[in-house]
C-alpha cells in the first residue's frame, strides 16, 4: 500500500510512528531516559498517577523522582496513592442537540484525543499550584480522551489521574489509560511486550485481568493499547490477540474499552498500515468477534485506504466510525495540513472518525508568560473555529476544519438540580462568595464545571460582543464568563442545550455583576420549550427578566420562576442583554443554576492526618475523612489562621488529600484544617476539623 509522505516535523516527532516517545521529549513535557530526570522537590508524600513496567524492570537505577514498578506486583492494598488516584464522578450520560450549524453531522464522525499533560512520572495525582496547565473544555466534541504518556525510562503502563477522568466524567467522556511498548530506537525492549502477554499455567493473561482491576479500582475506563516494539513473529501477535481479548472478558463487568493502535501486525513485526485490513484486522474483530472496541489508524493514511477501511469495517458488522484517522496537531495545531475531505467530506457522510495526536499544542505552542485567559482564547478557537462562533464555524475549504464545523456537540444537562460557577479548573487564585480566599494560582480540573459547550453563539442584530472564559474576577472557583463590547443591539448568548424536566417549583438563579469600566446592562434569562427548529437556526427563546444592573455595584443573585412557560422541558438556556445607549459594556456571569428546591450536603466526618512530612521548614500532609452522606459534588479544605480568617487549600471529589507547604503562623500551637462538602448547588456543609501540632 502507498503511504502517505510525511513532512519532516512529522518524522521527527513519529519516526517510523513512533510516536509517543519522541513526541514527550523537549519542554514543558519529558519522557524517556535522559529527560525523566527533571528535579523534583523532595517531598516524600506527593502522589502522582501511577506507572509501571508489566513485570521485569530496566537495568540500573531509576532517574531522580522516578519510581520503577511492576504492574504484576500491583495489589489495591499496597498501593498507598490509591485513595489520592481515584476517580468518583460516574460517566454521565449524554445526548445530541439539533446541531449549531448546517455542516455539524450527528451520529457520524466522533473524535478521540490523545493528550499528554505531563511527562509519565510527573502527573500529580490532585493538581498542583500553577495556573500553567492543560485545562480542556470542549468535552462537547469529545468521544473519547486517552492520557498519552509511557517511556522506557519511566514506566510503559500509564493510569490517568483522578482529576482528568472526574472532569471528563461530568462531561460524558470516557477516559483511557496507555500501555506503551516503544519502539527499540526509544529504549523498547522485547522482554516488555513477551512479559505483557505471558500466560500462566493455566494459559490465562494474569496481567490483563491486573489492568482491568487497575481500572475499576482507579476508576477509568479502559486502556489504548500501542506496541511498537519491532521483532515479534506470528506467535507473539497470536498472543496480543490473545491478552487483548482477555482484556476485554475481564474488562466486560466493569464496562472498560479497548482501543488498539494500528502498529504491530498479525506477522507479529511492526509494520504501520494507516488502515484497517488484514493484515491487522485481528486486533480489531477476529472469527469469534471483537476484539478491540476501535482502532486508532496511524497517520500513514490516505483517503484511498481510509474508504477501503470503512468498507471492511461494515464488512466485519462494525461501524466505521469506530475507526480513528489520527491527525497530528502537536507542532503546527490550527496550521496542520490535512486531507480533510478523506475523513469527513462536506456534502455526503463521513468516511470514519478522527483522533487527534496532541491537543494541548493550544497551551504549549503559546510563549512564556502565557495566562490562562490565553489559553482559552486559543483552545476555543482550535475546536470551535477562527470566528469563535459554531453557529458559523467556516472550515468547508482546504485550511484548518474546526471539530464544531463537523461534529454534532453533546451535552449533559438532563437532570435538575444544575449549576455552575464556570470555574475552567485552573486559575490565578480562588474566589468564594466573589472574593479571593487564596492568592495562590492553581489547578485541579476534578473541580471543574461544565461549562457552555457552544464558544461562542451569538445572536445579535448589532455587533458582536466579545465572549471568553475571564480569571480577573470570579464568585466561585477561579473564573467567569465575561462578555464585553459595545451593545448597540440586543444579544443572545446561548449558553447550555438541555433535557431538563421544569415544574411550578422550577427556578433559575444568575449570580452576575459588571466591571467598574461598563454601562448599565438590562439582562434576560432565555428558556426555550423547544428545540431549534433546524440545524443553524436559533430555539425558540422566551425571555424572562432578570434585573438592570447599573455600574459601581458588586456581585448580586436574581431568581427567576420560569412561570407560565412550564410545566415542559428546558430544551435552551441562555441570557439576553441589551445595554443604554450602544455604550460599552463588561458583564459578568459568576454562577447559573436551575433547581426545583434547596440542597446542602451533610458534613464529612473523620478528618485526620495519614502521614506528615517537613521539608525546608514547611509541613506536608496527607488527609483522609469519611465520605458525607447524601449527593457530593466535591469536598473543599480551607485552613483557619489565628486571626480567624480561611484560607483554602484546595479540593478534590475523593476522600483523600495532600497538603504541601503548610508554615507556622506566629504564635500558632497547631495548624486547625478543615473540609466541608459541596453539593451540586455549590452549597457547602459545616466542616469537619483537625489541629496539627506544629
């Protein structure tokens, strides 16, 4: 087969579709030998996402802050960062909208993201004090999120941290681990792949029931499994068969995945066939039926070889979109050239899906100083197209086809109560009650909301305001949504497609203030009934009021009863505002929430200190209480300072925390910790507490 030329970017970050292993050297990330020695602060009690080797270890010694662990050695008991890697949002479930433009097809072409947030030994387990981080929000066009990493000098076999796959769950996205088994040229060794599919005597693969139990006990959801490892024979592929199907029986009761990279053959030698065919269609479906729930096809594609996989797969009675086209969008993002019309044509269906290879180019492309507000700015236009609008997303030519032109968004909004504080996950510091709590930046995307899945729909007669995610200001979390400009015309902003049940009772809540800098805004909740009479079309909005705000006043909650417009089902939310006079206006959305009644969580219980560390003076901590009863969204820990005023420390959705950096305030005997639940509302409970002596 003829295989498409690859640019030389290309070749040096997937020489021979290498992939992973050169694409993790070189700042901010670093993988392999050689570059997973990145110091480290020695705190013994920092947990990270977890690694290993299957079984045998590389010779030698470790680099500095890399652990060698074998995966058969694995037990839930011994792990002591357990309690701190796993995941407790449930997979929320998810449905198709009437899509925002005309392009956009539901039920064809999904995307699969392969995204590294750090390099394999360096993911902290709950985030960490910087606001310099790969935080994704589009979850909406996401289908599935595999968390890339694994070198031969750290570890092959890489579990996803807790706050990745909570933030994915709220969303509906499943989330896999990566078992890599790199290509000799980046330290692959043989003796990896031959430990990983061993059976024992019973002729059983011990180590894929072992990754199916990492999953279930972490929380995730399956595993993306690439063997690049050349010199195999037609045994050894008879046995990756093998193991990839026990993976999948003992993977079953918990409802885990498989997604398997086009690399090894049925010849047992790497050899990348940008396509499914036969020479690796028993990885994906043999005689006795799947085998691996998609294929990630290698970058080697052409739209020749892409049909000719469809075909096959409809052939076998499988969908061709559970085939992946990878895209490589790690050096040149928005800039990439592809052959867009081989995977999804305009004008007739999609030939297959497509996995993006490196989406966080959105952050790390961006210079030093970056904020997070940049960040954001370049994330939405990556997914949602160059006029940050999805209701006009562009993209039917030869330059860069934004996801938002192609794939129908989802959304998660189906049950009451719902609320957000349209917190990204990161930010420069904390806000509670809209004032700052913490001065520290930070990131932990578990504490992420969800947020507008369509960035940015504007309706508007007038011009258009501008729209973004904004970290100046906040009522909970680290930001808000900010719309500014001249309002000369009224405008919609569409905000969340729902399936939310409303009654007598039902009420909607804005908690919004404006900038010192804008004019009056009058402001209008938007609810519609019913859905969008077509593609590109707007639903049909009743506008309820919602207060004028005039400038110099702070942060305030309007509540609004959706009156004569129920009983039904909100199909649409959004606001309209009109500003005085087509002056400049800078408003600001703190939290939206719709509720038929008032919840607040019960308190936690049993807050105690696990172990405890000092280093250069300062005390780290690791914390565990009991779960409260009732719904919890997440627990958050502040620390009470002698002169009574909270400083948070952060949160987390499980029941295990660490601490770092904690100092002695003066005249202070012990160090009083607290951690209160907090509901969907984003109510909060009354705190358990502990004194840590000094």
């Amino acid at each position: 087969m003829t295989h498409r030329p690859l640019p030389v970017p290309r070749r040096r970050v997937l020489l021979a579709g290498a992939g992973a292993a050169v694409a993790l050297f070189g700042p901010p990330f670093a993988s392999g030998a050689g570059a997973a020695g990145r110091p480290r602060a020695a705190d013994p009690l920092q947990p990270y996402a977890s690694y290993w080797f299957p079984d045998s270890l590389p010779e030698g010694t470790p680099d500095d802050g890399v652990v060698w662990r074998s995966l058969a050695a694995w037990t839930p008991g011994s792990d002591r960062d357990l309690p701190f890697n796993t995941a407790t949002v449930p997979l929320a479930e998810r449905f198709t909208p009437v899509p925002a433009n005309t392009s956009a097809r539901a039920g064809q072409a999904r995307i699969s993201a392969l995204a590294a947030f750090d390099h394999t030994a360096g993911n902290p387990s709950q985030g960490s004090a910087t606001a310099d981080h790969y935080a994704p929000t589009h979850w909406a066009y996401l289908d599935e999120l595999v968390f890339w990493g694994g070198s031969s000098g750290e570890g092959l076999i890489l579990a996803p941290n807790a706050p990745v796959v909570d933030a994915a769950h709220r969303n509906g996205v499943p989330v896999l681990g990566t078992v890599f088994l790199p290509p000799a040229a980046y330290g692959g060794q043989l003796r990896w792949t031959r430990d990983l599919v061993r059976k024992d005597a019973a002729g059983r693969f011990p180590l894929a029931a072992k990754l199916a139990r990492v999953a279930a006990a972490y929380g995730f959801d399956g595993w993306f499994v690439n063997a690049e490892t050349g010199g195999g024979d037609a045994a050894l592929a008879d046995d990756m068969r093998g193991f990839l199907r026990a993976l999948r029986t003992a993977g079953a009761r918990h409802g885990l995945r498989i997604t398997w990279y086009d690399a090894m053959n049925r010849t047992g030698q790497v050899g990348w066939q940008g396509a499914l065919n036969d020479l690796n269609r028993t990885f994906f479906q043999d005689t006795a039926g799947p085998v691996a729930d998609s294929l990630f096809v290698d970058f080697r594609w052409t739209a020749r070889s892409l049909v000719d996989s469809g075909r096959l797969a409809g052939q076998l009675s499988r969908s061709r979109y559970e085939l992946w086209a990878g895209v490589d969008v790690e050096s040149a993002g928005w800039d990439t050239r592809t052959d867009w019309d081989a995977i999804v044509p305009a004008g007739r269906d999609h030939v297959v899906s497509y996995g993006f290879y490196r989406p966080e180019w959105t952050l790390t492309h961006l210079p030093e100083g970056r904020t997070p507000g940049d960040f954001h700015a370049a994330d939405d236009r990556f997914w949602s197209g160059e006029g940050l609008d999805p209701t006009v997303p562009g993209g039917a030519g030869d330059g860069w086809r934004a996801p938002a032109a192609v794939v129908a968004d989802r959304s998660v909004l189906t049950a009451l109560p719902f609320a957000t504080t349209f917190n990204t996950g990161h930010g420069l510091r904390w806000y509670d009650g809209g004032r700052a709590v913490s001065d520290a930046p930070w990131n932990h995307l578990g504490l992420q909301d969800v947020l507008p899945p369509r960035r940015w729909a504007v309706r508007t007669a007038g011009a258009r305001p501008e729209v973004s995610l904004d970290f100046a200001a906040a009522w909970r979390g680290g930001s808000s949504l900010l719309v500014r400009g001249a309002l000369d015309a009224p405008a919609t902003l569409e905000l969340f497609p729902a399936r939310l049940p409303a009654g007598a009772e039902t009420v909607l809540g804005l908690t919004h203030r404006l900038d010192p800098s804008s004019g009056p805004v009058t402001v209008e909740v938007a609810v519609a009934l019913r859905d969008a009479p077509a593609p590109g079309e707007p639903a049909p909005y009743a506008f309820l009021p919602a207060g004028t705000l005039e400038p110099g006043g702070g942060w305030r909650t309007d509540t609004v009863r959706l009156g004569p417009l129920v009983p039904g089902t909100v199909r649409a939310l959004g606001v309209r505002l009109t500003g005085r006079g087509g002056g400049a206006v800078a408003w600001r959305l703190g939290a939206l929430t719709i509720r038929d009644r008032a919840g607040s969580p019960a308190a936690p219980a049993g807050l105690r200190v696990t172990d405890r560390a000092t280093t250069d003076g300062a005390l780290a901590l690791r914390l565990r209480w009991e779960r409260a009863a009732g719904p919890v969204r997440h627990y958050e820990l502040y620390r009470q300072l002698p002169d009574g005023a909270r400083r948070f420390l952060g949160g987390t959705c499980g029941t295990a925390y660490y601490v770092r950096g904690l100092e002695r305030a003066a005249g202070e005997a012990a160090a009083r910790l607290e951690v209160r639940a907090v509901h969907e509302l984003f109510t909060v409970s009354a705190p358990a507490r502990t004194d840590v002596p000094w």
